[in-house]
C-alpha cells in the first residue's frame, strides 16, 4: 500500500513548507540555539573554578531540582553543569517545537481544505506526511548540529557537545513522530496537537519520577532517553538506537494508519449530536464555555498531574537533606530553618505550575482571535449581542479556567505534600503558593486581550510574554540579565509563597496592570473592524 | 416609519492604502427584495460589514432601519439575519445547536418555522458541523436566519454551493418573506436567482455604484442587437452610439444604445429594410456589460481580485 507512488509530490510539498514556514522555521532553530549558547556561557563564568563546579555538583545533586532538571551525570565539570542546567527545559522545548510544527504542516492544513487542493495534483496520500517528517526532522536535525556546534566554539569537549545537540534532535524527532500518528487519529487539529502534548507533558513527568527515584520511570520518556545518553559525563550512545527505532516505528504506523482512513476524516468517527441545543445554551459565555471546556479540562488535569507529582516528591528531599546535613546552608543560606527546604520546594513547584497556567490562559484569550479570523465572530455579532458581551464571555472563560487551573494544581500540591510529610500544614502551604501567582496570571491574560484589541494582525506574538517569563523564571539567574529585563516578567512581582509573605503592594500592582491591559483591550476591540 | 430599509450615500472605507468603497450609494425600499451585484472584489460584502455594524467607515452616510449600523448594533439586530456567502460553523456544535444558538442571541426564533425549514431543506441537524458540506453548512446559515421574523434579510451570496433543488426552495422561501413584508437585500451572482427575486437592483464596481434601478428600468437604458438585410450598402457606424457592426450570412449586425435606437433605424430605413429583427439585451449581456467593460466604471479600474 505504500509503494513510491504514494510518496510522490514530496519533494515539492518539503519546498512548498519551507518557502511557507521559513520564518517561523528560523526563529525556532535561531532561539533554542541561542538560548543554549548563552546559557552555557553563562555557566562557564558562573563556575570558574573546579572548587566551585565541585561544591556545585555537592549541592545540585538531590532529587528536588532533580525533578525539575534531569539525571546528575558529571555535575563537576563545565559540560555536566551545562547538561544538567538547560537540559529538561531545552528538551521540552525542542519537543513543543516538533510537535506544533508537525500539527500545523499535517492536520491544520488538511482541516483547512489545503490538503485536499493539494492532493488533488499528483501528489502521493503519503506525501503530506513524509514532506512533514523530513521539514520538521531537518528541523531537528538543524537544532542538534548547530548547539552543538556553538557548544564546540564556547570550548567544550567535542564528543559531549555531539551527544547534547544529538540528544535535542533525538527529542524532536520522536515528537514529530508522535504528532504524526496523532494527526491520523481526529479530523480535529486540536486533538492531534493535544494529544502529542499529553505524551510530551507525560514524558516530562515520567522522567521526574524516575529522576528523583530509581530511574526505571525515566526509560518511558523520550526525554529520559535524550538525557541517559549522558552527554559531557562518559557519553552513552545506545539509547539514541531507542530514541530513533520508536521514531521509525512511529512513522510507519503513521503511514499505515494513513492507508486506512478517508482524507479529511479520522480514525474515530465523529457520532450524531443533539438535534436541539440545550436551554441554557444561548449566550456568548455559554458558547465560549462549550468551545472550551474541553481545552480547560485537559490543562487543569494535565497541570494537577504535575502538581501531584511535585508534591509527592515533597519527602524526598526532606530525607534527602537528612541525609546530607551539609547542604542544609545551601537551601537555607537566606537566613532560614530547616522548615524553609520544603518551603522553598513548594514555591518553585507553583512556579511551574503558574507557568502552565499562563499557558492555558493565553491561548485560552487568543481563541477571541482565532475564532475571528476563521469568520465564526461575524454571525454572532450580527445577532443582538454586543461586542462586550461577547469579549467578556471569551474573557470570563479564559479567566475562570485560569482560576480553576491554579485553584485544583494548588489543592492538589498541598494535599499530596501534606500526605507524604503528614504534614496538614503544608495542604494551605501548597495552596496558598500557586495562589499567590493568580494576579500574575491575570496580567497573562492582558497581554493577549490587549494584543488582540490594538494589533489583531500580530496577536500571536502575545506568546512572547510566555517566553520570556519563561526564560527569565528558569534562566534569569543563569543568564545574569538585567533587573528591567527580570521585571518584564510577571513572575517576578510575585512573592515567592510559603517561604516569602504575599506583599499586598506588589498583588495590587499586578491586579492594576492586568486590568489596565485588560481595559484597553476591551475598549480598542470594540472600536475596531471586524474582520480586522 | 422610515419608506427606505437601507439609504446608503457616498459610503467610503479604506483599507490601509486600498480603497475598498469609493463613494457608494444604495437604496433599499421597505418591502422590497433587492439585487446587489458586482463582480467579485467589487466591495459587497465590504458594504454588507459596513451594514451590519463590523466596519467601521470613513465616508458618506449609512442609514439601516432607521438606526445608524455603528451606534445602534445590537438594537438593529434584534431586527434583521443575516446569512454570509461562507457560512463557517464551530466543527463540535450540531446545525441543531447552531440553529437555536444563533436564534436564541438575535432573540427570534420561530419554533414552527424553524422545523419546517430544516425538513424543506432536507437538513440533518443532529451532525457536527465538521462533517457538514459546503451546500449544507450554508443550509444551516440559511435556517438560522429565515427561521426568524426579522424585517430584514441581509443575505450575502447565500445560497453559494446550493443544488438547484435547493435553491428553489430558497426562492420560495424568499417570495414567502416578501409576501410577510420583509425587505431582502440579496447579493448574488445566479442571474436567475436575481431575475426572478429582484425588483430592483444596484450593481457595484471597484467601490461604486454603476447602476441602480428595475430590471426594465436598466434594460431600457441599455442597449440593442439588430440584426438587418437592406436592398442597398448602408453605413450605420457613423451613427452615434452603434457599436460591434459586422457582417454575418449576409446579415448586418450590430449594438446600439436604446437611446440612439431611432438615428439608427433612420439610416436602415433610407437602405430599403429586406428584413429586421430587434432583441433586448439578455439579463447577462447586461452584467456582463457592467462587469466587463473597462468604461464603465468611472475612473476605468481594472478588477480588484
């Protein structure tokens, strides 16, 4: 069934992608190949001496920040250090970037109709996803080639420089993989992309696990597999064979589940619905709500399943401090007892947790957009609702999700860290940590509002905020940026609970400026065109 | 009560440098159904956003219902449906949903009615929308706005991708509105469809309004083909307003205007007439005269893709 002419046409489609896509192609590759290399820069100065890459390996070494960052392999040189730092995140990235690639060059384009115009020349039913395979996996391959490269001129050793950028072409590859065989399964591209991101987020909690325990956990995740190769730390080669096998198998399962289905159709098919709406379902909210909750379910549950992660490795590094009194000066060197370790664990947990919270938000008020330019907004418009009904229902969808997101992830954190210390406190403690970053969150929910209301046309660059909260949350210290560029981030304003009291000054303030990006958003979205 | 649904004059609107509307009018009367055509690109469903309150203008006035569309959007809603040319549902809600949604926001939706259209149109409203066709997801759009008992109809090439059963369901379905006293404002391209719904019609190019009136109105005004036997040679090319002359089979053939029809027929006569026949121009002659010709619109602009 899948002779050669049914790949045919794709050399012209891997053309037709790349011409489309080369923009957003280069600042991927560009971006997580300057993050690397600025971040492994700034882990060279940080650790000019042996001692300190010793002491730093002494203190890095416990399963805390192994949950957050990778396996220790090597923490007392330059390149372990840099591995162990930019590794998790990096990887994860990596994968997001196959991953949303893949779904847009595959699913999107067929939803869209493209893809049938397209297959309607002489192109092969496999064509589409063999174009996508080879674009995203040049992608991969382009990412891989050039940190490794930048590591090589920053002075590192080669063969661990290679496993690194090997290791992030690994990760793309398997995810490009996934959302292959994703794509085949719904006629929805939001399924295919939301299906590939559970295995991604899967894989990040599994080696987690696994990390901070006996490591058995962390050889199911297609991350765990790019970081057991241990790059800089007597580099291991063979778990690439594991990383690219599942990639083939995956690509060939993709195809064959090609073989078996209708172009624009999926491999479930879609059931009859209801003949009448529901009483209820006659408000912009209502609507919102239906397009979305689906979309809240998945992020809420996918972010309580980290959260409960996270707080169950709360024990962990109690004993482990236990175990290491030394290091007890490390995790409270700001003054601070015993007590302040867990503390300061539950804090940076909420972190990430608000993260992906931010996340949900902004492609949760980004839909406002989306729906606009798919011209589903003008027949709702034209029906008696106004402009500010319909904002705010979006708003108050996206919003309330938020809400809920942190509201379950925070229960969830406290309640699992209070069962493994038993501990009651801690249940508040963990609650209250994710709560304190609902002000920041809302200012997350400003910037796209405020995107979408001033300059529609570019409403995707809200997802630089994410970014940078990101870069700044996980590599500010790291990358020693200055105190305006820190300040951009919400993330910043907001008081690290339970070991830092919530300042009333900075929740007021974060409140203020999301509700002014919030208020202009509003008022500029009403007054303008629509389609703009 | 105003006598005119829609009174739109010298409306401008400018997209960055382009300008999509260059001083257009339309008169729509209460009652009425009424053509709106122009080629595509020509700007209307540019003025239909300007109509229904999603653009905002740069020129002229824009009266709709008495009301300004802008100010008084969701007062003026309540009053009329709209159907858009590309009608794109959410892929999860059923056309039943739809359906109800849309019509429970306008704040009308006729039970009775609403079941009847969807067996007229032969529509299956338990699908998702999703796996609708072209034809049926603008049945959906249909059924929501028809299902209605608005005053007026806004409907932008609805019936694009219809099957001709379906369309004259549509016509009947119109003809019904009209007898309730609806006004339609129809956009079209189905000549048909236009002949046999309109009384009056504007027809729009590059921005502006080339032509409004009655069909009749517009074929008086437009011109002849005379096809002519004569005993001697005659020159009727020198006749104001007579164009295309050329010779078939022995027949001289040519268009003239309606106006200089008499000058023409002057010097045919002085030829001695062997035989003479006269015809109207078609309905497509006539947009394709609008359409086409690079005269006609004022400042002779070539089509906006």
């Amino acid at each position: 069934m899948s002779g050669p002419s049914h790949r045919e046409g794709a050399i012209g489609l891997v053309r037709a992608n790349l011409r489309r896509d080369r923009i957003r192609i280069g600042v991927w590759i560009a971006g997580i190949t300057a993050m690397v290399g600025v971040s492994a820069q700034s882990v060279k100065a940080l650790f000019p001496t042996q001692a300190d890459l010793d002491a730093a390996a002494a203190s890095s070494d416990n399963p805390a920040i192994v949950a957050f960052q990778g396996p220790p392999y090597g923490l007392d040189t330059v390149g372990g250090q840099i591995a162990f730092q930019i590794g998790a995140p990096g990887l994860v990235l990596v994968g997001l970037m196959a991953l949303l690639q893949t779904g847009r060059l595959t699913r999107t384009e067929e939803e869209a109709g493209r893809l049938e115009l397209v297959r309607s020349l002489p192109v092969g039913r496999h064509a589409p996803t063999l174009a996508a395979g080879v674009v995203v996996g040049a992608m991969c391959l382009a990412v891989g080639v050039l940190t490794a490269g930048a590591l090589v001129v920053l002075g590192l050793p080669t063969a661990g420089s290679v496993c690194f950028g090997l290791g992030y072409t690994a990760v793309g590859a398997v995810f490009m993989a996934v959302t292959l065989v994703t794509a085949q399964m719904s006629e929805n591209p939001r399924v295919a992309n939301g299906v590939a991101g559970l295995v991604l987020g899967a894989s990040f909690i599994l080696r987690a696990i696994g990390d901070a325990g006996d490591n058995a956990l962390s050889w199911l995740s297609p991350i765990g597999w790019s970081q057991q190769t241990r790059p800089f730390a007597d580099e291991r080669w063979w778990p690439f064979l594991i990383s690219f096998g599942v990639t083939a198998v995956l690509f060939v399962a993709a195809t064959k589940l090609e073989d078996h289905r209708d172009l624009g159709a999926g491999l479930v098919a879609p059931k009859a619905g209801a003949d009448r709406a529901a009483p209820r379902f006659a408000s912009p909210f209502a609507l919102a709500l239906r397009l979305q909750r689906g979309s809240v379910a998945a992020w809420a549950g996918g972010t309580a399943a980290l959260a409960l992660v996270y707080g169950g490795l709360t024990s962990a590094i109690e004993s482990f401090i236990d175990d290491n009194p030394q290091l007890e000066d490390f995790f409270t060197q700001s003054g601070g007892d015993i007590g302040d370790i867990t503390s300061s664990y539950l804090a940076t947990s909420a972190q990430v947790t608000a993260l992906i919270g931010s996340g949900y938000v902004i492609q949760s008020v980004l839909r406002l957009r989306s729906e606009e330019t798919r011209e589903r907004t003008e027949p709702v418009l034209a029906t008696a609702t106004s402009r500010w009904r319909y904002w705010l229902g979006h708003l108050a969808v996206a919003v309330g999700g938020a809400v809920a997101v942190l509201v379950l992830s925070g229960v969830v954190l406290g309640a699992s860290a209070a069962a493994v210390m038993g501990d009651g406190a801690l249940l508040g403690d963990g609650f209250a940590a994710v709560l304190a970053y609902l002000p920041a969150v809302l200012v997350m929910a400003g910037v796209p509002a405020l995107v979408v209301g001033v300059v529609p046309k570019f409403s995707v660059a809200a997802w630089a905020m994410l970014m940078v909260t990101f870069v700044v949350s996980f590599f500010g210290t790291l990358l020693d940026l200055p105190g305006w560029v820190l300040g951009i981030s919400p993330f910043d304003h907001v008081a690290a609970v339970p070991v830092e009291t919530l300042s009333a000054a900075s929740v007021a303030g974060l409140t203020a400026v999301a509700a002014a990006l919030l208020g202009v958003g509003a008022v500029a979205y009403r007054r303008r065109d629509i389609p703009a | 009560m105003d006598e005119m649904a829609i009174e739109v004059e010298g409306l401008v609107k400018q997209f960055g440098s382009f300008r999509a509307l260059d001083g257009l009018d339309l008169h729509v009367r209460r009652g009425e159904v009424h053509g709106f055509l122009g080629p595509n690109g020509s700007g209307k469903s540019t003025t239909i956003r300007v109509l229904l309150g999603m653009l905002r203008h740069d020129g002229g006035t824009v009266r709709l219902l008495g009301g300004d569309p802008w100010a008084d959007a969701v007062e003026l809603h309540r009053r009329l449906a709209y159907v858009p040319g590309d009608v794109n549902l959410w892929p999860k809600l059923t056309g039943g949903e739809i359906i109800d949604l849309l019509g429970r926001l306008r704040g009308d939706l006729d039970e009775a009615r609403r079941g009847e259209l969807i067996d007229r149109f032969e529509l299956d409203p338990t699908k998702k929308a999703r796996t609708y066709s072209k034809g049926n997801r603008q049945k959906v759009g249909l059924v929501a706005a028809l299902a209605s008992r608005t005053e007026l109809l806004v409907l932008d090439e609805p019936t694009s991708g219809l099957d001709p059963l379906m369309e004259s369901v549509f016509q009947e379905c119109i003809k019904e509105a009209v007898d309730e006293g609806r006004t339609v404002l129809l956009s079209s391209h189905i000549l048909a469809e236009v002949e046999a719904l309109c009384e009056r019609v504007s027809i729009i190019r590059a921005g502006r309004t080339v032509e409004s009136g009655t069909l009749d109105d517009l074929r008086r005004t437009s011109h002849t083909s005379v096809s002519v036997r004569t005993e001697r040679d005659v020159d009727v090319a020198d006749v104001d307003g007579v164009r295309d002359v050329r010779t078939e089979h022995g027949h001289l053939r040519f268009e003239v205007d309606n106006a200089r029809l008499p000058a023409a027929l002057d010097v045919l006569t002085a030829g001695g007439v062997l035989s003479l026949t006269c015809s109207p121009p078609t309905l497509e002659e006539l947009f394709l005269r609008h359409y086409d010709e690079p005269g006609t619109a004022p400042d002779g602009d070539d089509l906006q893709p």
